[in-house]
C-alpha cells in the first residue's frame, strides 16, 4: 500500500475507539457509558495544563496519554475483572501495537510504540505522571456518573482502587479538590447529615 494508503487503514483502526465503551462502565450498568478515546482526550487536555513547574517533558506527556490505549481499538479494554494475565494483556497489546505503527513512516510508527513502552513499564517520571493522569481522570468520571445518577458512593470501588496511588503534586491537588467535592456530595444527600444542618439552621435564626 501507499502511504496515503497505509496512514488510512491507520485512521480507520484507531477511530474504532470512538465507540469502544470503557469495560468498567459498562459493567457497572451505566448506559451509553465514556469511551476509550473520550478518556484518552480528557487526559491529553489535563496534561496541556503541565508547565515547566511539573519537572517532566510536557510534550511527551501529551503524546503519551494520546497513544496508551491506543491498542486496544484490536485487543479491547481488558480489566482486571477479565480473567486475562497482565502478561497475555501485555503481550496482546504489544502484538497489535506493533502491527498498527509498522503502517506509519518508521520515525513516528516507532515514536508511538516507545512511547507505549515506555508508559508500559513506569521508570520514568512521564510515564509516572501518565499513570497519575489516567487515574485521576477515571475517578472523576466515576464522580460524574455519582452526580448524574445522584448515587451518592455507588462507584466507591473506583476511588478504593487508586487510593494511595498517586504520585505526582498537581495531579494530588486535584485528586484532593475532587474528593472535597464528592464529600460535600455525600453529605448533602445524607439524610441524617441534612436533618442535623436544617435543625442548625432554624437555630441560628
């Protein structure tokens, strides 16, 4: 195949995580749940608000978050909850991963896949902050489905599993704003916690 060609067949492989819907999501019952690229995109933008404070390579945080799960438009969003290894789940996405850079010019298929790699096997501060970013950015979206379903804790697993996780500072502070948030969530839909503010307030009139 041409370039043009092979670039095509890329575009169309990867588009197909428009509408891959997050495995996590879906189990939870939550219709029409996040898709794997609206994550990825959230992501990228989180990671556009880096500067030089950070102490990282800004530019291939973005570049990373925007290829991490770029496999799994062939081998799926595989979770823990789906009976594959970390193994067979690694080698399956390096599997597709290779074939889907070997249609690219080298330079930027092999840019990808080390990129890819690289976030794999967390040993540098990049891909540290890229596990930070996907973390934060799946609690949030666990926060939002609370809210929009007014669930108050019904995805409370989400936040368990990243608890103590995070590593880098910025990421932390909004990891804290966010749990804030959902605090005053909680507590506003507690009835015992509304009575005790409504009898606070007629009180203090």
């Amino acid at each position: 195949m041409s370039n043009s060609k092979n670039c095509l067949e890329f575009f169309k492989q990867v588009s197909k995580l428009k509408h891959l819907e997050r495995t996590g999501w879906v189990m939870k019952g939550i219709p029409h749940p996040e898709t794997v690229s609206g994550h990825m995109y959230r992501m990228a933008v989180a990671a556009m608000m880096l500067d030089h404070s950070d102490n990282v390579d800004t530019n291939k945080v973005l570049r990373m978050c925007l290829v991490h799960d770029l496999a799994e438009c062939e081998v799926g969003d595989i979770t823990p909850h789906c009976g594959v290894s970390d193994e067979d789940k690694h080698k399956r996405e390096m599997s597709t991963m290779s074939s889907l850079t070997s249609l690219l010019n080298p330079p930027v298929g092999s840019e990808m896949f080390n990129l890819l790699k690289e976030y794999e096997a967390q040993n540098t501060p990049e891909s540290h902050l890229v596990k930070d970013l996907d973390k934060f950015d799946m609690i949030l979206q666990a926060f939002e489905y609370e809210v929009s379903n007014n669930k108050p804790g019904w995805l409370e697993e989400f936040f368990l599993s990243t608890e103590g996780k995070f590593r880098h500072p910025r990421v932390m502070s909004w990891v804290a704003e966010l749990k804030q948030q959902r605090l005053e969530f909680l507590k506003s839909n507690d009835p015992v916690q509304s009575a005790s503010n409504s009898e606070l307030k007629v009180s203090e009139k």
